[in-house]
C-alpha cells in the first residue's frame, strides 16, 4: 500500500469533521462557520471584530458575510467599542448564546466519542505532533519565505 503523506491524512481528515459539523449544523438552518464563530465570541463581554479573524483563523471576507448572516439571524448584535471608537465588539443575543449552548454539546460529544475510542496515550501523541506542525509553520520553518521569494 502506498504511504500516506502527512497533509493528506491532516486534510482528509479535516474534511470528514467539516462535514459531519455541515450536516448537523444544516439540520438546523446554520453551518459548522456559524458553530465556530458562536464558540469563539466571549459570552459575557463579547469580542472584538478585529480579534475574531484571527481567533478563528478566517479571512476578513469570509468573517464579514458570517458575522452578517449571523447578526441577520440574531444571533449576534454588533456594539461600539468603548476603548476604541472604531472599532466594534461582537456581543451574543439570548437565541446567541441557546445556540452557542447547543454548538459547545456538539463539539463536547465529538470529543468524547473520539476519547472512548483513542487511548489517552494515542490523544496526547495527535496534540504533540499538531503543536510541532503548528509552531514549524509559525515559524517558517518549513518553506523559508524569502527563499521563495528570491528565485
């Protein structure tokens, strides 16, 4: 059998767990981007548009059409910043933080279904090996950017 590359089984992977949140989500009029930026928003303070993106590792476009499906839905209302007048915090609505109660249910029980069949020794190894891949990738040390740059 031929090996598997690492960003293979790491894609593939994460496609399964995309669409399995699709779908769960669909049952439910909303997807898994809505799930996630409902988990990452603060719920008793709320969070900084500017620190959304990047807490959820999204593009400013893709954020911007969720944050305006999201708020359209009411799941979310938008309010200035006291510290900064530019800027806005992302608050929940009660029907927010309902639906951030249900998304949080989803993704405990998928953790726990991959617990019940993965020793722990097995989970502490995938955390090991994700942080390594993350922090080489942080750090550039895997493509040196200038050297692509140059040639």
């Amino acid at each position: 059998m031929k090996e598997k590359t690492i960003d293979y089984v790491l894609r593939t992977t994460w496609l399964a767990v995309n669409k399995m949140y699709n779908e769960e989500a669909a049952q439910f009029g909303t997807t898994m981007a809505t799930g996630f930026a409902l988990l990452s928003i603060d719920p008793e303070s709320g969070t900084p548009s500017t620190a959304l993106g990047p807490k959820m590792g999204m593009e400013a476009t893709s954020l911007s059409r969720t944050l305006k499906m999201m708020e359209e839905k009411g799941l979310i209302v938008r309010k200035p910043n006291p510290d900064d007048g530019r800027g806005v915090i992302i608050h929940l609505t009660d029907f927010g933080h309902e639906k951030r109660d249900y998304s949080r249910e989803k993704v405990l029980t998928f953790n726990e279904a991959i617990k019940a069949n993965v020793s722990e020794e097995e989970l502490n190894s995938f955390y090991k090996v994700a942080d390594v891949i993350n922090n080489m990738i942080s750090n550039k040390q895997i493509y040196n950017q200038k050297e692509h740059l140059l040639k």
